[in-house]
C-alpha cells in the first residue's frame, strides 16, 4: 500500500470517525466510548472493495453527471416546451381578442354612425316640430290679437252707431258728441296704426257737432218743468194799504202835509195804472203761467221752433207782471235762458265714422279668412 492509499485512507477512516463521534455525541455523552470503539472497527475496510471503489468512482460521477445533465436539459426542455406552448396560447389569446377587438371597435363605430344618423334625424325632428310649434304660435297669437283688436273695433262701431240713431231720433248733440267721444277713447287705448284714420274722422265728426248750435231738448224740457214746480208751490197774499206814520221830530207844517196826502190822492190820467191784484187774480196768473210753460214743452217736443220762442216770450211777459209781488228773478233768468234755442239745426253726417270702422273690420275679416285658408 503507497503512501498516498494510506493517507486517502486515513482521511476516509478520519471522516468516518468525525460523522460517527458527531453522531455519538448528539445521541449521548454516555456511549461516546462505544461509538469510537465501533467507529475505530469499522474503519478498517476491506483492502480489494475499496481499491474497486476507487476504481469505479469517475465512472458513478460521469454517470452521476450525465444523469444531472440530462435531468437539467430534460427539464429545460419540459419549461422551454411549456413555455412556447404558454406563449403560443398567450399569442393566440391576444390575437382572439385583437381581433374581438377590432370587431367591438367596427360595432362600436357601427353604432356612433348609426347614433349620429339618429340624432342628426332626431334633430331635424325636434327642429320641424318646433317651427310647426312656432309658427301654429304665431298664427294663434295673431289671431288672438285680431280677437282682442275685434271687440273693442265692434264696441266702437257699436258706440258711433248709437250716436248716430240718437243723433236722428233724439236730436241730441251732447249725447252724440258724449258717444263718439267714448269710441275715441276706445280707439285712444289701440297701439295700431291703423286705427289712426278712424280717430281723425271721429275728430271730425266732433268737431262738426259741436259747431253745430243744437239745443238739449231733454235739458231744456227738464228745466221747463223745474220752473212750473217753483210756480206750483208759490204762496201770495194781497198786502194791506197801511198809511206811514208821522215822524216824532217832525214840525206842524210837515204833520199837516203828510197827513192831507193820506186823504187825498192825486192821480195821473196819462200813465196807465196797474190795479192792486186779487188772490184770485194771483190763481189765475199762476194757472196761466203754467200754461205757457207746458205749451212751451210740448213745443219744444215738437220741434215747433215758432211756438216755443212765443212760448218762451210769454212765460216771461207772464213772470214779470208778478216780479214786484214775488222773487221771481230766478225763475225769469231760468227762461231767459232757454230763449234763442235752435230745435231743427242742421246736423252734419256722422255716417262716415260708422263707413270707415266697418271697412276697417271687413278687411280684417277678409285678412283672417286669407291666411286661415293657407
């Protein structure tokens, strides 16, 4: 046996009692004697088994080595195969879904297009819609407006029409005047334009009424009748003839003379001598003024412009022959007024307001029927 067998073999015998006294002294400090004695024995191995060991010991690495080696490459290839196999899955996962995709993608543009055809024909809908809208506003409003424009142009036409009727029947000019007045003032609240020309020719008519001198029959009537009721409750007694009393500080001379004018009575021939009236003599005035007062109404009912002037001139006449016995001066100013009353004037035509707004409405009318036809 060489040298270096020896030391091999006392490095084997070393490591071996190393493994078996690390082993005795983890198990028990009590068999460490045991442990070496064995360790010791079964150091010394059989000469020709260990030499085939040794022997045989690059061929169990190479196999150890190639078995390594093969294990490594199989599993290497077993995760490269696996790999490729995770990677072409995972291409063919990403391709799938590329191209699911690319079709979510075309459906999605698909439906933008189809969104924009909608709303863009949506749009043309709302926007048709609101111009019908619109434009059914407009003609409603318009005719709302000729509506609310209408009545008052008929109450107008209403009001110049009275005016006339009154105007014939009733001869009145204050009430005529009064009447187109409040059709003008109807016109007056209108912001048209064309209402302009129905208020120039109700100015006209105006003005032409009031120019005219008419009487108010009915306000001359009414104070003809105020004068005969102040008439009816006049009350007159005869006053006594009472001689004056003589002054205290007058002397002889002037008691001689105002007593002989008590006596004697001069009076003149040449001026005409009103006697002292009676109380029959006042009836008598009354119910004849009376008289001449009723004649003057129904005269002035009647139009009769010469009976009531006479009328008028007698009730005056009448009055004045009692003025020194009552106060009667109220009443003679009340008739003196009612004389120079015109009752038949000439009236001036007022039918041209009544032409005019009539015309105004037909062509409205006629404008409504034209765009309702449309």
């Amino acid at each position: 046996m060489t040298e270096h067998d020896k030391e091999e073999s006392t490095l084997v015998s070393t490591d071996e009692n190393s493994s078996t006294a690390q082993a005795a002294v983890e198990d028990s400090d009590a068999n460490e004697v045991s442990a070496t004695e064995h360790s010791e024995t079964a150091a010394v191995p059989d000469e020709p088994a260990r030499k085939r060991l040794i022997s045989r010991l690059p061929v169990i690495l190479l196999l150890l080595t190639l078995t390594i080696a093969s294990l490594l490459g199989g599993a290497g290839w077993w995760f490269w195969t696996g790999y490729q196999r995770d990677f072409m899955a995972l291409q063919q996962q990403q391709q799938t879904l590329l191209e699911e995709l690319q079709a979510s993608q075309r459906k999605m543009a698909g439906f933008e297009q189809m969104n924009e055809q909608t709303n863009a024909a949506w749009q043309a809908g709302v926007k048709s819609l609101e111009s019908m809208v619109i434009e059914s506003a407009q003609r409603m409003n318009r005719q709302a407006n000729r509506t609310n424009d209408r009545w008052p142009l008929e109450e107008a036409l209403t009001l110049t029409r009275l005016a006339q009727q009154r105007l014939q029947l009733d001869a009145s000019a204050q009430v005529a005047i009064g009447l187109l007045k409040s059709a003008d003032t109807i016109f007056s609240g209108m912001d048209q334009a064309a209402v302009l020309p129905l208020r120039r020719q109700l100015a006209q008519d105006i003005l032409s009424l009031q120019n005219t001198g008419a009487a108010d029959i009915n306000g001359h009537y009414f104070a003809l009748d105020a004068v005969a009721n102040q008439v009816r409750k006049l009350s007159w007694l005869p006053k006594p003839v009472t001689q004056s009393p003589i002054p205290d500080e007058a002397d002889p001379i002037t008691g001689f003379w105002h007593g002989l004018k008590q006596i004697v009575v001069v009076s003149r021939l040449d001026v005409p001598k009103q006697p002292v009236p009676l109380q029959s003599d006042f009836e008598r005035w009354r119910q004849h003024t009376l008289l001449l007062l009723e004649q003057s109404q129904l005269a002035l009912l009647a139009r009769n412009q010469q009976l009531y002037d006479a009328a008028i001139e007698q009730s005056l006449e009448q009055l004045q022959f009692m003025q020194n016995q009552l106060k009667l001066a109220t009443l003679m100013t009340s008739v003196a007024e009612l004389q120079g009353a015109t009752l038949n004037p000439q009236w001036p035509d007022i039918g041209k307001s009544v032409d005019i707004i009539e015309q105004y409405l037909a062509e409205q009318q006629t404008t409504a029927e034209a765009e309702g036809a449309q």
